[in-house]
C-alpha cells in the first residue's frame, strides 16, 4: 500500500557523526506556508527547508521529515490522521531519537492529546509545534519554534531523552500536549496549559521544569493504539439549553460516550427533564464524564447542590482534564478497554498525567 507521506533527508552538513536522529512529521498548517509569485499562501515543499531556515545546517542532528502528500488545514484533522501520525511514530521509534509533529494550531491541542493516549509506553519526545504566521513571512515565528522544538526533541541528559512524552512546543513554552488549550488566534502565544505547570521555557537557555515533566520509564516498551472510536458527542450547557436538543444528542445512533461541558465545578440545571434524560442515557450505557466550561480549577460534583444528581445517576467527573483531552480520551477508552468497568475506571484516573 502507498505510504500517506514522503521521505525528505536533510543535510545538515556536518562533517562529524550526528549526536541525535529527528523525524519530523509534516501535516500542514500555516508554519509551512510560503507566498507564491501570485502572492497566495501555498504550502511549502520541505525540500527546501535549508532556505527558509539556514540555521538548521548548524545542528549536528540527523533529520528527516516525513511530509503528507495531502497537507492539511488542521481544521480537517480526523481520526484517519491521528492513526498516520501515530503509525510513523512507531515505524520509526528506534531509528529516532525524537519526533515533531509540524500542524496547525486550530486542533492541536485535539491531536497531541489522542496522540499522547495512542502512545502507550512512549519514552521519547513527541513535540507538536507550528506558528501563527507561516514560515515565508518576514516576522514569523515559525523559525524559532521549529528550532528551538528540534533541540528540545534532540536533548539528552546522562543518554535519556530529557523529555519522553507528548508535548506542544510555542512561543518559548513546553506544555505538556494532553493539558494544552488554544487559547489565542491573533498573538503568538497561542496556547496555555491553565491546570498544569509550564515544562519548560525557552529563553536564553532552555530551562526545563523536572518535577513536571513525566519521568522516563526504564521498563516502558511502546505499545500504538490505533482505530480509535468516533460515537462520541460533546454537549455544553448554556442558559435556556433545551430538551429537544439534549435529548437530539442523546438519542444519535450508536452514540457510547458523551463529555459534558458544564459549568464552575461541574454544575448543571437540576430541572428534571435534563437529569431524566442524562439517566437514560447512562441506563442504555452511554458513558458521560464531566468537564468543566472554566479554564481553571476543576469539577467537583456534590460540592454545589447543582452537580449531585449528575453523581448519583452515574455521571463520572472529569476532574481537572481540558475538553480536547477529555473526548479523546473517551475516544480512546472506549476502542481498548473492553469491559464497562475498565473503561469507567479508565475515565476516572490518569492515564498520561492529563488530569490530577
Ligand atoms: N487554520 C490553521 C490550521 O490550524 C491555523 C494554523 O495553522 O495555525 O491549520
């Protein structure tokens, strides 16, 4: 079958042997826009990375990029994409020190968390990254977070990657992927990670925050989760919400996880109509976790009168997690764990530090 992608080596011209090997995956996005002679943004062939960021011959790294023949808006990121990613990921584990994932911003935050839940026993840099002005214009950022994302997916310290997980790499912050949100469309610094500490921050040096960062995990042994399942429906309440459109969701064919967004610490009305019809979805085994709408802080269900029905019916509390986190972790729990149980128990705790 024809491989999604094509292979690029770049020479970094180095006449010694290269200290470390990085794939970079090229899906799309405005980073790998230049202007073309009719002054419209087209993307760019990677073939020619050395002359959009000349500095990249200084590293003494192996690098390769592994550019989609259909690069994409990442507002048309699906499934199918997340599988190409995440199968690059495992063809080329051992031959790669680390990866980057070059995407759009829009549904970054969406990709690097499925991602992360795709990447079981993952013990190397994954770092997402992009720019808010494609990599052609005068003022983009996308020079510096490409290179600063290559060295950060290059680092060692004492032959140990010093970041083995999932991250998103912008305007001089590490977060960590599956707690990210995008939170800005028109400044740099696009995206924020309210419930959890920055990783790392980009300055003078790259300052790394090691009691934050996942530990690397000497037994760990890559395990790629692929398929995963799309009967998934997010639902966000809203003042005069009405029955007609909760129970429109609800009743979606083959739906078997929904993600609530709710308000503060997991409040929702208490009108009966509402928490009746959340039952019954729950009772023909529709699994519901709630988020919370805020960008900080986290659900708490019993704490106001508001949330308790929603705890006794059985609806399973988000805790801290952000929504891209929380659907595609249901997405995800629902396509590899089997029994109802498991994936209740799935939903509850942490699975790659997205939620406390
Ligand atoms: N719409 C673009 C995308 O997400 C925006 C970007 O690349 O930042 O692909």
């Amino acid at each position: 079958m024809e491989k999604p992608y094509k292979l690029i080596h770049i020479e970094t011209a180095t006449p010694k042997a290269p200290e470390s090997a990085v794939m970079i995956i090229y899906t799309g996005g405005t980073l790998g826009m230049v202007y073309n002679e009719d002054q419209a943004l087209v993307p760019f062939d990677f073939q020619n990375i050395l002359d959009e960021v000349p500095s990249l011959k200084n590293f003494n790294l192996k690098i390769t990029v592994a550019s989609f023949h259909n690069l994409i808006d990442s507002s048309n990121v699906s499934p199918k994409h997340w599988d190409d990613i995440a199968g690059l990921v495992e063809d080329y584990y051992e031959e790669y020190d680390g990866f980057i994932v070059i995407h759009g911003t829009d549904t970054m935050s969406y990709t690097a968390s499925a991602i992360s839940f795709m990447l079981e026993g993952l013990n190397k840099p994954v770092i997402f990254t992009g720019a808010q002005l494609p990599i052609g214009a005068a003022r983009s950022d996308a020079r510096e977070n490409l290179i600063t994302a290559i060295e950060i997916a290059s680092q060692k310290l004492n032959h140990r990657p010093i970041v083995s997980e999932v991250c998103i790499y912008f305007d001089n912050l590490l977060l960590r992927g599956n707690r990210s949100k995008k939170v800005e469309s028109v400044q740099f610094d696009a995206f924020q990670s309210e419930n959890y500490p920055v990783l790392a921050e980009a300055g003078v040096i790259i300052e790394y925050n090691f009691s934050a960062l996942r530990p690397f995990q000497t037994e760990a042994e890559l395990k790629v989760r692929k398929n995963i399942q799309q009967e998934v429906a997010i639902l966000k309440v809203f003042p005069g919400i009405s029955q007609s459109l909760v129970d429109g969701i609800l009743s979606i064919e083959g739906l078997r996880g929904l993600v609530i967004e709710t308000y503060g610490s997991g409040n929702a009305p208490t009108e009966k109509w509402f928490i009746d019809a959340l039952n019954r979805a729950i009772e023909k085994d529709i699994l519901i976790l709630n988020v919370s709408q805020c960008m900080g802080g986290k659900v708490i269900q019993g704490r106001y009168q508001t949330s308790m029905d929603l705890q006794s019916i059985g609806v399973i509390s988000g805790s801290d997690i952000t929504t891209e986190a929380a659907i595609t972790k249901m997405m995800y729990v629902l396509s590899h764990a089997h029994t109802k149980e498991m994936q209740q128990s799935y939903l509850i705790k942490p699975l790659r530090g997205e939620m406390e």
